[in-house]
C-alpha cells in the first residue's frame, strides 16, 4: 500500500459524491416540476445507487484500506454540495400545497 494510492482514492470517492449527490439534486429539480414522480424517483435511485456500488466495489478491488480515503472523499462532496447549492426553502402556496424551492 503506498501513499499516492490512498490519495488517489480520496478524489475518487469525491467523484462518486458528485455524482450520487449531483444526481439526487438533479432528481428532486425535476420531481418538484413533474406530474408523475415515482417512476422518476425510483429509476434514480436504481440508478444513484448503482454507480456508486460499482465505483466503491472497484476501489476495493485494490485492497479495503483504500475504502476510509475513498467514503473521506464522498462526505466531502456532500458537504460541498450542500453549501453551494444551500437549503431547501419551502413555498407557501394559496391553495395549501407547499413545494420546495430551491
């Protein structure tokens, strides 16, 4: 296990964050426009959830120490995100539906 490898895998996790978490805001933007959520939900998460089992299954390939830098790595493109993109503001409608609004 050298060091260069173990920093490599920070990156990567950060990779997968992006897009799990990417892809989770992009599905809540259009489940809050659409008329038919759940098959859009549902394909996401499939989806989401897949590549990122793919991308930590590959890591480990290399060896499990790798793992701890790599989910380092994912964390961070969550809290990353999460600053940018900011909190969920609720709308308050006449008609009593409250839609987010980001």
């Amino acid at each position: 296990m050298t060091w260069i490898y173990l920093l490599m895998a920070v990156p990567a996790g950060f990779a997968l964050g992006i897009l799990f978490f990417g892809g989770l805001w992009w599905t809540v933007q259009k489940v809050a426009a659409g008329s038919r959520p759940a098959p859009l939900l549902i394909a996401s998460f499939l989806v989401r959830s897949a590549v990122l089992l793919a991308g930590f299954y590959l890591i480990m390939i290399a060896g499990w120490q790798y793992l701890p830098p790599a989910l380092i790595g994912f964390l961070a493109a969550r809290i990353i995100l999460i600053s940018r993109l900011g909190p969920v503001k609720q709308l308050n409608r006449p008609d009593g539906r409250n839609r987010p609004q980001i």
